[in-house]
C-alpha cells in the first residue's frame, strides 16, 4: 500500500493497494510478483475516534446491502443494469494499533458524483442513478432510500442509507430529512415512468424550478439523451441560480409591499423584527429532527416574527392542489368519494407499527424482509423477477401514505427556506402545497396543521401561512378522522358536538384509552395528570386528565351508569390531588362517594 493518498473526500482517504493472489510463503518458490497483483483502494478515516472498527464494519454492511438493492433493480431489465463494488475490512495486525482499512476493487474511468446524502443531484445527467434511488424508496414502502450515488459509469461505491425513522447506518443517515431532501432535488424521468415508479407530487412552483434547473444549455456539445451528459458543472450552477432568482422574483410579485417591509435575504440588511433569525434557528433545528421542540419553538417563533413585520402569506385556494379544496357537505351520500373518506391519521410509531401488521396478499412485502435480524436497520431481501413488478405497483394511497412523511419534512423545509435552491427566503406556496399532501397521506401532524390553516388559527408546521379562505367544512372532516385515528384532543372535539350523551360517551372512552396509550408506551413516562391540549375555534387550551375524567363521568351518569361515573369520579380526583388542585379533587372525590351510595342503596 502508497504511504501517500490519492485521493480524499469529507471523512476518509484513499490509498493505492496491490493484492496479490496467493498467499505469501506457501512454497519455496514463492516470490513477490507485483506485476500481476490486483489494484485495490483502501480507505481510512480521517478522524481517528470516528473511524473504529464497527464504523468500518457499518460502512462494509451498507455497501454490500446496496449491492443486494442493486441485484433488485437489475431484475426489472432496466436500459442500464447497475451494481455496487464488494467490500471488505483489512487490519494490519503487524503496524503499530493494527489498523483497519474499508477496501474494494480499483476501477479506472470517469469518477461521477451523482447525488449524495443531502439532496444534492448532479445536473440531472443520468437517469439510471436518480432512477435506482427513487426505485429504492418505493420498493421499501417508504422505509428508507440508498443515496450519495457515485463511481464509474454504473459500478457504484460509498453509498449512504436513509431510514425513516432515521436509525442506523451511521452519523451519515439523516432520517426523514434525508428523504425529503433527495425527492426536493429528484425530477422524475422517463426511466421512473418505465419502471413504474410513482412520481412525486410538487407544487407548480417547484415543477417550474425544476425545468429551469433541467433546461438543455447550448455548450457546444449538443443534446442529451435520457441517460447521458447533457451539461458543464458551470452550466448547472448557471440554472441553479436562474431557479432561486426565479423565487425571489415570484415572491416579489406576489406581494411587493409584504416584499419591501421585510426582505428575507442574506445580504446584510436589518432585521428589525428578528424574521430571519427566526428563520435561521428554524433552519438549525429541522437538522435535530421536524418533530422536535426545538422544531415547534422555532416555528412559533417565526409566526410571532412575521407577525409583528405584518408578513403573512396568503394562499389562494388556485395555489392549493387540485383535490385540497373539494368539500363535502356533511350529509352527501357515501358515494361521493373524496380523499377523506378513508383517511385515518397516524403517528410515526403508529406508521412503524401498521407496517409490521400489513398484510402481503401477494402485493406487500413483509417487514422482516426489508429489515436486518436486529429490526433496527432495513437490510435488502434477495432478488426476485416475476414478483418484483406486481409488487412495485401499489394502490394510490400506499403511495400517498409513503410520501406523507416526506412532505411533512418538505413543507418545513420550505417554510423556513432550508433548501439550498431557496437560499434562505421561504417558499410560503410550496410549504402549503406539502402540508396537503402530507395531510393526504395520513400524517398526524399534517392533519392537525391543515385543520388549523382552513380554520384560521396558528399552526407550527407552515409558519406565516394563511388560507385566503376559511373551510370549515374540510376542518370539521379532518377533525373527525383525527378522532377516528385515536387523536385526544379531536375525540373532546367531537364530543363536545355531539348533542345525545350516548353519542358522546364513546369519543370520550377513545380519548382517555388513546391517552392512556401514549403516555404507557415504550420510552414514555405515565404522567396522569398530563394536560390534554385541546384546539378551538380562538385558538387552544389545555384540557387536563382530571377534566376529561369528569366529563366522561357526567356522559356516562347520562346514560344510567352511576357505577363507571363513580369510577371515573374517583379516577379525576386521584389526578386532581396529583395536580396539586386540592379542593377540586375533595369536591370529585364526594361526587364519587354520594354516586356509590346511591349505587348501593
């Protein structure tokens, strides 16, 4: 091995090595004979305390699962099959520390850079690179995606994995965000629509950046074809630049006088009403994860902002996708479908959860086949060929459901101006089109976010944003299958609507066993006399447990049941007397007693 490297990249360098092929001193006739040895690259870690041996043994392990995903692709019969180098770990027992080495085979050709692990995609040149990753998202139901393709001409190396819930494959797997920022960059190509591949919905701002960054550039070497070279690195950074003066154009006549009171740029002017530094601690939090409380601070933080410089975007209704506005009169027929009638909402756990009790029928793969025997890193199932297809093809809403949390991720990234083309200015129009679509797909907190936004009260999720229009309507769908989905402070909401005490009473058991629920799951601490936060029309408040106990009971007293409305009496002034509201739970705790002496009596 050189003593010198040839190369490096962020983390790691690379070395020349010669391997021979038989093991020295076998006989007495052995000699070295570096002529006819095997060309190797060795890679070590720049940083010492980064590079142990399990991170090279992680690094060995994603490689060669990205080789199985590769094998996977390969079994549809794409234009141009792809594959992914073999790895393996080199210690050198007999050098000071034995260190260890990631090697593979050295290849010779033009080195390309495709796409890496933070949504950067190389000009659009190729189509097999972009296609193969989008490929890996939705073969994995959503689950995770191979990114940061690199190599010569279709033998690939150094990929990173993202997992949806983001754990894994080293510091390099950015979860969600990860996800949301390859499908940012990621233009659908006629390849994708070949293998079947769902697109990915983008607002018409987005699609019109995206054919700016996409537009052929006459730089002598003429036309490119779906999966050649179509264009200079300059001439990429030339469009770039053309699609984020595009955006500060649009935002400019949209709304010039918003515009001129607070700019949102980087180039040094005021910032009277802390916008941007809002913007930037937004941007500084998503990287910690979109359902973090830093995240949530930060949002309202910029709502406070964009409020006191009276900077609030307005959505039309014609900026919206085309099925968000479709209202439903509450007593229409069943048979006028719409994207609510089957929406059930889900969390992040409930999402994992329903993956593992899915069904396969034929059409659905199992989750201990996109799973390593830990169940914490997906790994990659062996090929198949005749199945492969019937199982890329799924029914609509799997794949909204598979986006949901991207677009989730998406629609803060453009809130706060965290994509790279946006540089800094937030793009109000995309953030809502991605809150729809993640709504759509039965993510919780889209849900929640686009019920306030057609109410027109706060949200965290897209900040600075309201409807030119209220729906009540929609909101009182949303809420409605938020309550189906077992979402507390929606079950108080229906049941508040609700004029007979016996249509009243099951919302309330769903929300207290919903409650119950989440505060005894895995990794959380049961706090009973937790406050439930509870929306309304002015905004929102906190219900506590102890207040929802009692409203169950004064249900339950309604229908004749003086035993359960006991029980929940005395349940409400146990967490009274924990919330150290000492009066309130003596006044529960004699409503109890005069119930059971009645009861027994």
């Amino acid at each position: 091995m050189e003593k010198e490297q040839f190369a490096e990249g962020a983390m790691r360098r690379c070395f020349r090595l010669l391997k021979e092929t038989q093991a020295p001193k076998v006989s007495e006739a052995w000699r070295h004979d570096f002529h006819h040895a095997s060309a190797y690259v060795a890679k070590s870690y720049k940083d010492a305390t980064v590079g142990t041996r399990e991170a090279y043994e992680r690094d060995c392990k994603m490689q060669q699962d990205a080789k199985l995903w590769g094998e996977r692709f390969d079994s549809l019969h794409p234009p141009k099959p792809v594959d992914f180098l073999q790895c393996f770990l080199l210690e050198m027992v007999d050098r000071p520390g034995c260190p260890v080495f990631a090697c593979e085979r050295a290849v010779t050709g033009e080195y390309i850079k495709h796409n890496n692990n933070s949504g950067f995609v190389e000009g659009h040149r190729r189509a097999t690179p972009q296609a193969f990753s989008h490929f890996t998202f939705q073969a994995s139901r959503g689950q995770m995606i191979i990114v940061d393709i690199q190599g010569v001409q279709d033998l690939y190396t150094d990929p990173q994995i993202h997992t949806l819930n983001g754990t894994g494959y080293g510091e390099g797997n950015l979860g969600v965000n990860g996800l949301a920022l390859f499908f940012a960059a990621h233009r659908c190509t006629p390849l994708c629509a070949r293998l079947g591949l769902t697109p990915f919905a983008k607002s018409p701002l987005e699609c019109a950046r995206d054919e700016i960054a996409a537009a052929p550039v006459d730089d002598g070497a003429g036309g490119a074809g779906v999966d050649q070279a179509g264009s200079s690195s300059s001439a990429v950074s030339s469009r770039t630049n053309s699609a984020t003066l595009m955006q500060r154009t649009w935002r400019s006549t949209e709304d010039p006088i918003r515009h001129n009171s607070c700019r949102v740029s980087t180039d040094g002017d005021t910032d009277p009403h802390g916008v941007e530094a809002a913007l930037r601690e937004s941007r500084t939090a998503l990287r910690a994860g979109p359902e973090t409380k830093e995240a949530r601070i930060a949002a309202r933080r910029i709502w406070a902002a964009r409020e006191s410089a009276r900077w609030v975007m307005t959505i039309t209704l014609d900026n919206l996708p085309p099925w968000a506005a479709a209202e439903v009169p509450v007593d229409s027929p069943c048979s006028s479908r719409t994207w609510l009638n089957d929406l059930v909402p889900i969390t992040a756990d409930a999402r994992q959860a329903r993956l593992r009790r899915a069904s396969t029928l034929g059409r659905e793969w199992h989750l201990h086949e996109l799973q390593s025997s830990d169940g914490s890193m997906p790994g990659s199932p062996k090929p198949q060929t005749l199945a492969e297809k019937v199982a890329l093809s799924q029914s609509e809403e799997d794949a909204w459901r598979s986006f949901a949390p991207v677009h989730a991720s998406l629609a803060r990234y453009c809130a706060c101006g965290g994509l790279t083309i946006l540089d800094g200015a937030p793009d109000e129009q995309s953030a809502c089109w991605h809150a729809f679509c993640a709504a759509r797909g039965g993510d919780a907190t889209a849900v929640r976010a686009v019920r306030d936004l057609c109410r027109g009260v706060v949200q965290d999720l897209v900040p600075g944003v309201r409807l030119a229009s209220e729906l009540p309507r929609l909101a009182q769908q949303l809420t409605e299958a938020l309550a189906r989905g077992g979402d507390v402070s929606a079950c108080v909401e229906v049941s508040d609507a609700c004029a007979n005490p016996a249509d009243r009473l099951p919302w309330l058991e769903r929300a207290l066993a919903a409650l119950h629920e989440a505060h005894t799951a895995p990794g959380q601490d049961a706090i009973e006399h937790e406050p439930v936060v509870r929306h309304t029309e002015s905004g929102s408040n906190s219900l506590p447990r102890f207040d929802l106990l009692e409203r169950l009971a004064d249900a339950r007293l309604a229908v004749g049941d003086k035993a359960g409305a006991a029980q929940a009496l005395s349940d409400a002034s146990d967490n009274a007397s924990a919330a150290g509201k000492g009066k309130l739970s003596v006044r529960l705790a004699e409503r109890a007693a005069a119930l059971s002496d009645d009861e027994e009596a």
